[in-house]
C-alpha cells in the first residue's frame, strides 16, 4: 500500500499503479563488500561496506564506486531475502558508478534506464535503500547543477533532492514511470545550492552510465585512454585550493604535496576552483602525463611536476573482477 500511494504520489495514473507496482522495488537490492585491510582505499572508505543497488538486467546490477571498488568479496541480497556472491563486472571513476554482475539468480524485475536529464526542479521521485524498501522516501529535486568532488571527481549535472534519505549509498532514485534516473552518493548540507541551509542527497545521474555501459561489461572499464590522476585531495577555501590529503604512494605524495598545500596553478594557468583544477589537469593529456603545479608550502612558491597515473591503476588488484 505504501508504494502504492508513493507511485499515485509521483503522478502515473491509476491503472498504471494498480499494474504490481510493488514490483518496481523488487530491483532495489542490498549490497555487501567486505575490503582486504591494505586495499588502498580502506582507511578511508573502511573494510566492511553497506548500500544499495539496482538491478539494471537480469544478474546485473548498478550501485556506486566506492561501496564495491578493491572489495575481495561482495554479496547481493534480493527483495526475497536471498543472498547471492557477486563479481565487480566494471567501475568508472569518472562518473562514480559500480557494476556488480550476480553469480546464480535473483528474483527480481529490472529497473529501466530513465532519462536523468529530462528531470527538473521540483520533481518528484522516489529514493529507496534496500533498508527502506518497504517505505520508500518521497523527495524532490531541488537542484540540478555541477558538482565537484574534493577526490578529483567532477560531475556536469548532478541531481540533488530533499529531504535527506540516510541509506544513501547506492540508493536508487525512481522515478514516475517506475524507471531509474540516478544512484545515491552523498548527503550534503547544501542540495538547494551553494550557501543554503537545505541538507539532502547528491545523485549520480543513469544518463551517464549509457554510453559506458556496454564498455563496463566488456571490459570492465570505458574506453579511451584515461584521465590523469595525481591523487590530491583539495577543499576550497576563500578562493583558494587547500590540499587536505594526498593518497599514500600516489603520485602527489611521490612529487613532494603535502597536507597543507595550496594548489595555486596547473602550469601558468591560476585556479581557485576545484572545477578550474580538474579541467586543467585533464587537459594536460592522458594518464601518465607530467602535470605542472605551481603550490604554496608554508611561506614557499614551489614548481611541482607530478607525473600521472591512472586511478585504477592505484588500486589493489581486486580478486571479483
């Protein structure tokens, strides 16, 4: 009864919704990885990891990176309370997506893709954790702009809704006709815009996963060559970019960043947006580039060259690929 009236809510017509709608949330699937303790990523991501998923087709389903990425184990929990083992089928960083592909059958029905740019301010959706699934959360997109990530990450159009869903990771946003329009990431304190008191949820919209999809199956990853990668993590800051973490071992670190830093130029080009930062680096060629930063350590102007790499690259070889 519950999905009922969320679908009645969201706007498809009543015969639509009388057509098993409880069905659209059997793709809702929970998800668990389990990280060897010297993966890169485990101090700050951690060993044991929990979210969602969707199915996206039979034995496949779509959650987020950083839930499944250098994961030794992951298991796939269905609607019916069934539990299945899974293999990382593909991950991009780019748009922050995992892929999981289920070993055996799950029940379920796929979600379809929806179209994510089609979704505007003030729509309604439906944002549903494998936790909640039997009272999925009404939202509304209270915003649609750009997003970036202090780990190198930036995003064109990201979806942020309100109010706040708090098993966000991984969580699939639903839309009107029952199709999937974005995956959780984040919660952020600001979803109706910079400066504002609204916290909410940050969604990777599904448009970006179409033309990666058939990429991730085939070969785990997109194709092309990959971006650079110099493994800085930055906040802005009174117009300036404060360094807050550089991977161990990573490029940065090798090149002499430290905590502290403050990126000032990508060669002789200033930056002072995380936006400006990663544009530039990316211009500057493919992984493996040598990336000029000009950065301030303590009261020194500095000329760093950090030599790139791809971000995967990075990563423990995880044993589900």
């Amino acid at each position: 009864m519950r999905a009922l009236l969320l679908v009645l809510a969201l706007g498809t017509s009543l015969a639509a919704a009388q057509d098993k709608p409880d069905d659209t949330l059997t793709a809702v699937v929970a998800v668990h990885a389990k990280v060897r303790p010297d993966a890169r990523s485990a101090a700050t991501l951690g060993t044991q990891r929990r979210g969602s998923g969707a199915l996206i087709r039979e034995g496949l389903v779509l959650t987020i990176g950083y839930l499944v990425i250098e994961a030794e184990a992951i298991q796939v929990t269905g609607a019916d309370g069934r539990t299945l083992p899974a293999t990382l089928a593909g991950y991009d960083h780019a748009s922050g997506f995992g892929l999981l592909r289920i070993v055996g059958t799950l029940a379920g029905r796929p979600l379809p893709l929806g179209d994510s740019a089609a979704l505007a301010e003030r729509e309604p959706a439906m944002a549903v954790s494998a936790t909640s699934r039997d009272s999925p959360s009404l939202v509304y997109v209270v915003s649609r702009r750009a997003f970036s990530g202090s780990w190198e990450y930036l995003l064109d159009s990201a979806i942020f809704t309100y109010p706040p869903v708090m098993d966000w990771s991984g969580a699939p946003l639903i839309g009107a006709k029952g199709e999937l329009l974005g995956i959780g990431s984040l919660i952020v304190p600001d979803a109706g815009g910079p400066g504002t008191q609204s916290p909410g949820n940050m969604f990777v919209p599904v448009d970006l996963l179409k033309p990666i999809l058939e990429d991730l199956l085939a070969s785990g990853r997109r194709t092309g060559a990959p971006r650079p990668w110099l493994g800085v993590n930055a906040d802005e800051l009174r117009g300036r970019l404060f360094v807050s973490r550089v991977s161990p071992e990573g490029p940065a670190e090798r090149a002499g960043l430290r905590s502290g830093d403050i990126v000032l130029a990508v060669g002789t080009e200033e930056v002072t947006t995380l936006a400006e930062f990663y544009r530039k680096l990316w211009g500057r060629g493919p992984a493996g580039a040598v990336v000029p930063l000009r950065v301030l350590q303590g009261a020194q102007v500095k000329e760093v060259m950090v030599r790139s790499m791809d971000r995967i690259e990075y990563f423990r070889p995880s044993k589900t690929y």
